[in-house]
C-alpha cells in the first residue's frame, strides 16, 4: 500500500519569524491530534534550519522547495542537496511547474537534481501535470508520461523507491479550478499504470501519488476517497494551520 501523505508548498511565503510561528502552530496541532497519514511541510531555503529545531520529526516531515543541479562550487545563490539535507530535511520537491515555466527547467536540469537529491539521502516530491491547452486537447496523458520519462524513469526500482509523484494539473493550481475527482483518479491511475509498466505492479502500488491543484478541506475527502489519490500536495491552504489541518483530517 502507499503511504497517505498531505504535504505543503509554502512557496514564496512567510519570513521567517512568521515561518516558525506557522510551524510552532501545526507542531501543537498535530501533537494534541494526531495524524492519520504522513505530514509534510516544504518552506523556503531559509526557514529550513530553524523549522526543523521546532518540528517533531516523528509527526511532521520536513522539505525544501527546491535545489541546485550541481553538487558544490563557485554557483553564487544556489542552494545544493547536501545543503538542503544538512538541515534536518528528508524531502525536496522538484519539477514544480511554476520552476518549469518561470525558471526554464527542462526534463534534462531535472534529472540532474534528482540524482543528486537521490545521492544525498532526499526523497523526492516530484511534480507532473498538463497545462490547460493540453487538457483542452487531450494530451494530458502523453505528458505526464513525458516528464515522468525526461526525469525519472531512469532511475532503478530500488531508487524509485524514494519518488512521491505529485499530480499537478497546472490549470487548477492557485485558480480555484479543480480537477473533478473523477478527472483525478482516472489521470492518477493511469500515472500508477506506466510507473507498474517500468517498475511492475508491487513497485507502482508503493508509490504514493499526491493531488495538487486548489486542494481544501471542502474537496479533499472526495478526492482522497479514490483509490488511486494517496494524499495532496498544498499551496495557498497550507499556510494557515486551521486550512492544512482539515485538510489532513480527511484521512479520518
């Protein structure tokens, strides 16, 4: 079975001090309510160190937002994987659409990141999902098998292993347009039926497969319900700890 994750994208917000207060607040939470999936909160490069003093590691994962496609050296403002792991953080996501788009990275830039997140002992976020233009034409499928093929699908089944796949359809992310749950799990089971092609059916039943895209409270215990969705990967909801936390409460 794959693990229920509910993960969150701080992306460009908080400083820091309202960072930890936002940590200190889902750390009280979650200690007086336990979860019932795997938490994951992923913050800016400079939240990370601070964050991971506050959080109680055995209830609330830690992740960075991003990392540098080279290991070390003369990169000013680049932030490498050891890093990212040096703070006490366990995951990283990459291939965020908004780092596609805004900041060119290809299929091949990547690939770089992962294998060097990979060797740094970092589990992977990583990010799929079609524009509303390739939703329009039906091509939604012949792309997220190309960007799971352009990054990962090179990797053995054993390192595979450490690949949450998060499902973004990038025309609901931030718009407040939904994937309908159906639109979800038929897209979510065909993912898990090319990663069961590459790595067989007990590789691709392990693989936990995240939703995002205007995730909330009000619509996550109908997409968490299907099958296939084995958690979500959270924006906006995830900066106030009242939003996230109804939204990890769907899994009771």
């Amino acid at each position: 079975m794959a693990k229920k994750i509910v993960a969150g994208n701080w992306k460009m917000n908080k400083n820091l001090q309202e960072g930890i207060e936002l940590a200190k607040g889902l750390n009280e939470a979650l200690a007086a309510d336990k979860p019932n999936c795997g938490v994951v909160i992923c913050t800016p490069f400079i939240h990370l160190a601070k964050v991971s003093e506050i959080i109680n590691h055995d209830v609330i994962g830690l992740g960075a937002e991003n990392c540098a496609d080279k290991a070390s050296g003369a990169y000013t403002g680049e932030v490498s994987a050891e890093m990212v792991k040096s703070t006490g953080a366990e995951y990283v996501i990459l291939g965020h659409s908004e780092r596609r788009e805004y900041y060119n990275e290809t299929p091949e830039i990547l690939k770089e990141k992962v294998e060097l997140a990979l060797a740094n002992g970092l589990k992977i976020i990583f990010c799929i999902g079609e524009s509303l233009e390739q939703r329009k034409a039906n091509e939604q499928n012949a792309v997220v098998k190309a960007e799971l093929e352009g990054s990962v699908f090179h990797l053995s089944a054993e390192q595979f292993k450490n690949i949450v796949i998060a499902y973004e359809p990038i025309w609901a992310i931030g718009t407040g347009m939904t994937a309908t749950a159906d639109q979800a799990e038929e897209i979510h089971a065909y993912i898990r039926s090319i990663i069961a092609e590459k790595y067989g059916q007990a590789v691709a039943d392990e693989t936990s497969i995240l939703y995002g895209g205007s995730c909330k409270a009000s619509n996550a215990p109908e997409l968490f319900a299907k099958p296939d969705i084995d958690g979500g990967l959270i924006g906006g909801a995830s900066l106030k700890v009242a939003d996230f936390k109804g939204i990890i409460d769907a899994w009771k």
